[in-house]
C-alpha cells in the first residue's frame, strides 16, 4: 500500500529530468479551468502556475475559472461538451481524475481529454490545529486505537478519492483497518480548512502545498508528511517513515485540454511549461508551496497515466474502495 509507489512514482518524480529550450513560448491567453473551489490544490496550482507565465512574459494574458460539482466532473463535463470554443484553456487536474473514473464518480477518464503536461507533486500532510490535544502522529495512533470513531479527519474530497485514501493508507501502515477512518469530505481544501479552524474536526488530510505558508505562519500545525524522507522546503515537519509508517505518497498536478485540441498547440503549451522551470519566479511558487517538479510532456504524461490507472486500482482494491 503506497509503499510500492515509492519507486515509481517518488523516484520517478526526483529523477524527473527536464529539457529545456532557449525560445520564450509566444502565447496570446490561456484559461484556467478549475475542477473544485477556491483554496485548493488544484486552485492554488493553476493560479500559481498563471501568475508565473504572466509574470515572465510566456503568455500575455491569464484568466480563472473555478467549476466544482461532481467531484471535478463537472468541469470535465464541460470541457468535452464545449470542446469547439475550449482551444485556449488548460483544465488542472492530479490523481484524483484516475481515481474518481476508476470508482465511477463521473463516466469519463483521462482518455476523453488532451493530456497535455503533468508539471507537479505535492506529498500529503496530516495536519492539526495549533492548540490540539494532538501533539504528534503518535497521539492520533493511540486515539484510533482506543476508538476510531473519535478521530474525525476532514479532507477537500468525496469519499474514496486523494485526501481520503492518502490518510486510510497512513492507518492501515499503522495496521489498522483503513475502513474505519471516520472521514469527513468538504467541496474543496478551503472549506476543509475551516472546519478544521473551527473545531468542527480535529484532522485534516490535505496537500503539504496547501498548508505549508501556514504551518510556517503557526496557523496550523503538520503532524505528518508522506514523504519518504523530511523536505528542505519543510525541515521540522516530520515523515511518517519516522514512525515506522511507510506509507510514502506524491499527489501528480498537471494540465489537461479539450478533446481535439491539435499538436502544435500542445507543444506551443510545452515550451512554455519548459521555459517556465528555468525562472526564478517559478522556483519561489514551487518552494513556497512544497511541491516538486514532476515534468512530463504529453506523451509520456499519457503512460504515466496509464500506469497510474493500474497502479490506483490496486492500490483502492486493497483498502476496500474497489471490489
């Protein structure tokens, strides 16, 4: 569980190579399209990776539009049925496209899309409130232990997706019974967020990315990361490998178009992605957040894909999320 991910997807990701060209991409716009709310990763990712574009003068104009329901469905939905006028927008997405087709929360996989560049990973964090009773990863293991029931974990996903399986696997490492997670899903990592702020749940499963400035601020406090060793974006913030746990997860972030889109303008997308990595600029967004550069172009960012879909499927088999 996970662990097996840990030489292809970890080590794929820090052995990720990247090739670079000297030509700034020339391009008029690009839209954003973002499948769940406000405060999320997928938010944060499309806003920071425009913000850079703009800034470094890849692309003249950047514009945002956030389109929840359906566990990023919706915004799928739409991207198909509107292909025709789509030819300018790049829809985020990460792990839980492969995951939410796989459990047919909507009908459609990465196949009915462009997959035009994964760009990102972002480890999982289990994180508690500054004043929590939770002092440690440990505390949570001994609160699940006398009674699961009690330990309430928010996350910015449906049932059965990323935020869910990344903190029933750091259980079931635990050897505990992943099924008894007592998981609470919010519409995006904002309203997650506040409901671990107000005290409505005492855990949140999110993206280390998400709560890293955070963290740093005191605003919250990172039990734990499922990173295989501690990061030099987070220094103080423990693995779960340091308790014997080796649940180790990278949450992919990448771009997707509309079906039809043609190749020039896939790789017109690429070179500025490629350019991108090579500034200054990007290199505060990606530190800041905690994510790691996890580049792939279209085709190999397609057998990733596919990979993944095999690898996620057993993976969800094994915690009982798929029969």
């Amino acid at each position: 569980m996970f662990k097996g991910m840990k030489t292809t997807l970890a080590a794929s990701i820090i052995a990720a190579s990247f090739s670079f060209n000297a030509l700034a991409a020339d391009i008029d716009k690009i839209h954003f399209l973002i499948p769940g709310g406000a405060g999320g990763g997928w938010d944060m990712t499309a806003r920071g990776t425009g913000d850079v574009l703009v800034k470094e003068d890849l692309v003249e104009n950047v514009s945002f539009q956030n389109l929840s329901g359906g566990g990023g469905g919706k915004a799928i939905a739409h991207l198909i049925e509107t292909a025709e006028r789509q030819e300018d927008t790049l829809m985020v997405n990460s792990t839980p496209i492969v995951v939410r087709s796989l459990t047919g929360v909507f009908p459609q996989s990465f196949r009915d899309l462009t997959p035009v560049a994964a760009t990102i990973a972002d480890y999982g964090a289990i994180v508690t409130s500054p004043d929590s009773p939770y002092k440690t990863w440990e505390d949570v293991v001994k609160a699940f232990g006398e009674n699961p029931r009690d330990v309430k974990v928010a996350g910015g996903s449906a049932r059965g997706s990323m935020d869910h399986l990344v903190v029933a696997a750091a259980f079931k490492g635990e050897g505990f019974d992943a099924r008894k997670v007592r998981y609470i899903a919010y519409d995006a990592g904002g309203k997650a967020m506040a409901a671990l702020l107000s005290g409505e749940t005492p855990l949140l499963s999110t993206g280390l990315g998400e709560v890293l400035e955070m963290s740093k601020a005191g605003q919250v406090k990172v039990l734990a990361v499922t990173a295989p060793k501690r990061l030099d974006a987070a220094p103080d913030i423990p693995t779960l490998t340091e308790y014997g746990n080796e649940t180790v997860f990278a949450n992919w972030r990448g771009f997707f178009a509309a079906p039809g889109v043609s190749q020039d303008k896939i790789n017109e997308w690429n070179a500025a992605f490629t350019k991108m990595y090579n500034t200054d600029q990007w290199q505060v967004v990606r530190d800041r957040n905690g994510w790691i550069d996890n580049y792939k172009a279209d085709k190999e960012f397609f057998a990733f894909l596919e990979d993944q879909e095999k690898q996620m499927g057993n993976l969800m088999r094994e915690l009982g999320f798929l029969k």
